[in-house]
C-alpha cells in the first residue's frame, strides 16, 4: 500500500492533489463509454438495412446493462469508501477483509444480475421499455450477450476502484485504453468478418479470414467488448495480488457476514439512487418509443439511442470526478479531517464543470457533424441534434448532482444522497416528462424542455444538500 500516496491525499496541497490524482480516474470512466461509442461506430456501417435497427437494438440494451454496472458500482462504492478509511486510519488488515468481502459481493451480484436480465431479455425488451420490430429482433441477443457478460465489467470497476482507493490513479488508465484498443480491433473482425467492410476498416476482413471468424453483425460488436474485457481483467488482476499487500491468508475466505452488512447499508441507497436515474433516461427512451415510433419507423429510437451514449460520457466523467472526491473524504474521515474531506467534494465539482465544459461544448457547435458519423439518416441527425441543443448545457447541473451524490456516499451518508436523487428524480424530472407529454403540446421539443429543466433543479437540489445539510454527521463510521 503506497503511503507517500496517502500522505498527498491527507496533507498535501488540495486542489493541486485532487486534479493530480481524480484527472485520469475521470479519463478512465471516460474511457468506459468509449466501448459503447466504438462499438456504435462500428454498427452505422454495416449495411443499411441492418445499421438503423441495430443501433436502436444495441442503445437501449447497453442502458438495460448499465443498471446492472450501476448496482455493481454503488458496491464499489461503498467497499472502496471502506477500504479508503481503513487506509487513511492506518487499519490495514480491515483494508484486506473488505477487499476480500468487495470480492465476493461484486461476484454475486453478477450472477444474479447476468442471469435475471438473459432469461427475461425479451419480455423486458418488448414488454417494459416499449420496443418494436427489428430493434427489438435484435435487441434480444444482444441483451443476453451483454447482460450475460456483464461481469467482466462489474470486476474491471471492482479491482481499479480498490487501486484507486489505496492511492493509485494512473494505471487504471493505461489498462482501459489498451481495453479499448483491443475493443475496437475484436469488434471490426467479429463485426464485419471476411465480408464487406468500410474503407477505414479494410485491414479487418482478411485477417477474419486468416483467423476463420465469421461475419456476426450486430452480435460482433456484443461479443468483441466481452473478450476486450476478459484478457484486461487478467493484468489488472495480477497488479492487484503484485502491487498492493490486499491478500494474505487471515483475509481470504469464506463470507463475513458482519461486513457484506455493512458494505450493503451504504451500498444500497447509493446504487438506488443511480439506478433511479438510469430508469429516468429509460423512461425517456420509453416515451419516445411509444409515442414518437413504428413499427416502420424507428428513427426516433435510433436517434436516442446515439444521444444517450453521448450524454453518458458526461455521467461517466462525472462519476470519475466523485469517485476521485470519494477517496479523499473517506481517507480525510478516516483520519479526523472532517473540513478537508468536505472541501475535496467542491474542489472535485470544480474540475467536473471544467470537464463538462469540454465535453459540451462540441456538442452544442458540432452536434450535427458528431450525430452523422454514426447515423447520418436527416430524420436521425434532425431528431438527436433537436435534443443536444436543449439538453446539452444542463449537463453541467447533471454532472454536480452526480459528483456531490458520489460524494455522500463516499462519506457513508449514502442514504442523504438518495434521499436527494428521490426528491431530484421521482419527486421532479419524472412528473415533468410526463406533463410534457400529456398535458402540453406533446411533441419531442417540449419533452426535451423538460428533462434539460429537471437536470438543473438536481444539480442546486444537490449543491443546497452539501451546503446546508450536516451530512457528516449522518455518516457511518464505514467499519465492521
């Protein structure tokens, strides 16, 4: 365990610390999305006939998956806020029991979550969310390789969250882009096979050939992350057993019951309140697939389907920036600096905007260009720019609530912070869609108004719960 890392985090100088060290966790949880962009690139270029359907298919079931990651990441969470204030309070054999137990948690989540989500791909495709013909052909197969494959994402979050959370912050990264690499060279062989393929990737075909891969179309790019996944899961792994001293023979064993207790009551409420606003994109999807698609026609679909990977980057960053604030106010609560931790979450909010900032602003000047690389169908263009231009500055508001949520749960006040996303989500952002839809004109623009408006009254919802309301003194010592 790197105690010259402890001692920036605990003593030196915070906001040079806190952009040193959360800069490449937000890059890395960047980077995380780009499996879904590469793979969404890859699709608008198979043949038309399959290239519309299949990115509706493939959206909406990588937001179908993402609740699972979602829940996966909320255990994260809370064990590696665990496992951050045993290490900042010197605890190091409780640093090893609840990596062992972080373990075995993430694991059986997996298998219920992988399990649940491929028995019931169809009728939660077709019956829940709403989706028609081809999409929803598609959509089946390629939720059950995702769902069923899903684990490999849950451990890559698990085992670079541990890293991050004893101190380190750039390998990680280093990982995940050669994940991505991977990715994107898997994806084109299994995609395109030894058939026709884009210019761009001309070099595919004939090493699929070579190798004997057929061409699998949409299943190709489902299959490729799965494998991209599995061979990065082994270095990160072995840096693990290697690099930081989380094992021994006292730690490894069977379930400690006391712990998973522990590690579940701040877990929970923070993977709720994800999970809660997972379902409010779904439920937008779902509005939109219901009300604005055909059988013939799911253009609207399509188009949603490339906004929402867009807008995940933004989440995804977001996430990054309150997994860095969540390191330091568990280690600066660990170690009885209660004014530093609270301090590390508005600095971290500080750098997120910053961030947001670069992500948004292409967006709002290039949206159109951005849309057309992947579908450049005019209705899809026309329908995913009309949502970038209303909802695309908001994400800034967005981006707060998600650092500052991150943040009540990296102090073990997770329950503040669900309490905040019920109010901000269910309480605001749902009944505003639906008046949208049902009470006002009913068009795509005024459903838009009212998702860009509900992410602005979470983000000072969020900010007016940091401020004011004493979460420390609602956190859990985070010990078992």
């Amino acid at each position: 365990m790197n105690e010259n890392a402890r001692q920036r985090i605990l003593n030196g100088v915070l906001p040079f610390e806190i952009f040193r060290f959360g800069t490449p966790i937000a890059i890395g949880m960047g980077l995380q999305t780009t499996f879904a962009l590469v793979d969404t690139f890859i699709i608008a270029r198979l043949s038309p006939e399959v290239a519309g359907p299949a990115l509706g298919a493939s959206s909406i079931s990588d937001q179908l998956t993402a609740i699972g990651t979602i829940v996966s990441f909320g255990l994260t969470t809370a064990s590696t806020a665990m496992i951050a204030r045993a290490h900042g309070a010197g605890e190091h054999a409780n640093v090893r029991r609840y990596v062992w137990q972080s373990i075995l948690a993430v694991a059986a989540l997996a298998l219920l979550f992988g399990g649940g989500i491929s028995l019931f791909a169809r009728t939660i495709l077709e019956g829940v969310v709403g989706v028609k013909g081809e999409v929803a052909a598609m959509g089946v197969d390629y939720l059950r390789v995702n769902a069923g494959g899903s684990f490999t994402m849950f451990f890559l979050l698990q085992l670079t969250s541990v890293q991050r959370a004893l101190g380190s912050s750039k390998t990680p990264v280093l990982l995940l882009v050669g994940a991505n690499v991977l990715n994107l060279v898997s994806s084109v062989l299994f995609s395109y096979g030894p058939g026709d393929a884009p210019a761009v990737f001309s070099w595919g075909p004939p090493i699929a050939a070579a190798l004997g891969i057929p061409r699998m179309d949409l299943m190709g790019a489902a299959w490729s992350t799965f494998v991209a996944r599995s061979v990065f899961l082994v270095p990160v792994v072995w840096l693990l057993f290697r690099r930081f001293d989380v094992f021994d023979r006292e730690s490894v064993g069977g379930v400690d019951e006391r712990v998973l207790r522990s590690m579940w009551s701040v877990a929970w409420p923070s993977s709720t309140q994800l999970v809660v606003r997972m379902l409010a994109m779904l439920m937008v999807q779902s509005i939109v697939a219901r009300a604005f698609t055909t059988e013939a026609d799911t253009t609207a679909t399509t188009a949603m389907g490339i906004v929402f990977k867009l807008e995940t980057m933004a989440l995804f960053i977001a996430m990054g920036w309150g997994s860095a604030a969540q390191t330091f106010i568990g280690q600066n609560l660990g170690a009885g600096q209660e004014a530093r931790s609270t301090r590390s979450g508005w600095w971290a909010t500080g750098y997120n905007a910053v961030f947001t900032i670069l992500v948004v602003v292409p967006y709002l000047a290039f949206g159109a260009e951005i849309v057309g690389f992947f579908d450049a169908t005019p209705a899809v263009v026309a329908t995913a720019k009309g949502y970038l231009d209303v909802v695309a500055l908001s994400y800034l508001a967005l981006g707060t609530s998600v650092v500052l949520g991150n943040c009540f749960a990296g102090g073990g006040a997770s329950r503040v912070g669900l309490i905040n996303d019920l109010i901000g989500v269910l309480g605001f952002q749902v009944p505003a869609c639906l008046v949208a839809i049902g009470l006002l004109a009913g068009t795509m623009h005024q459903l838009w108004v009212a998702v860009a408006i509900a992410y602005v009254f979470q983000g000072l919802l969020s900010v007016g719960f940091y401020a004011w309301v004493p979460w420390t003194h609602h956190a859990k010592r985070l010990s078992a």
